[in-house]
C-alpha cells in the first residue's frame, strides 16, 4: 500500500509541458477536466481526465499517454456508469 500510494504522489507531481496554444497562443495549464471525446460515432465522456487548457481560449490539449488511455478504456467496452442524453434532430424549417 506504501508504495502505490509513493507512486501516486509522483504521478500527481508530473505535470506536462504544454506550450501555447496553437490557435490563440494563450497560456496552456494542466487540469482536470471532464471530456466528451467522440469516436466512431459514439459519445464519450470522461471525467477527472488531465488535460491541457488554454487559459484565454478554453482549448483542450491531449498528451499521446492520455489519448491512448483512452482508446484502450473505449476497446474495454466497461463502463463504471452510464447516463441518457437527449438528442434533438433541427429541421430545414426550423433553421429558417
């Protein structure tokens, strides 16, 4: 227990260098966040994820370690919980 706990702590303490943004060139942060992440045409939502954010802009950077996580838990197909979500389909008249 000791020593997952260590490893932890030091995975709290890496924190990623993200650089600007590349859209706004506004300061990116790590935080944890709440992402919906589409993929093959289904959505997803991930929470406490860490992630860059643009601090001006709101733009949300992956690391390849992150993005990876998780394409490997949406292969998993277990899920610690799942919710509804509405959908609503605009017509041509309502656009108008």
């Amino acid at each position: 227990m000791v020593g997952r706990k260590n490893q932890e702590e030091r995975e709290v303490m890496k924190v990623h260098e993200y650089g600007d943004c590349s859209f706004c060139q506004g300061e990116v942060k790590e935080a944890r966040v709440e992402l919906d992440y589409r993929y093959k045409g289904r959505l997803y939502v991930f929470q406490n994820v860490p992630t860059g954010v643009c601090q001006q802009c709101g733009e949300k950077y992956l690391t390849a370690r992150i993005a990876k996580e998780i394409e490997k838990k949406i292969q998993k197909k277990k899920w610690a919980k799942t919710i509804a979500v509405p959908v609503e389909v605009f017509t041509e008249e309502a656009s108008v």
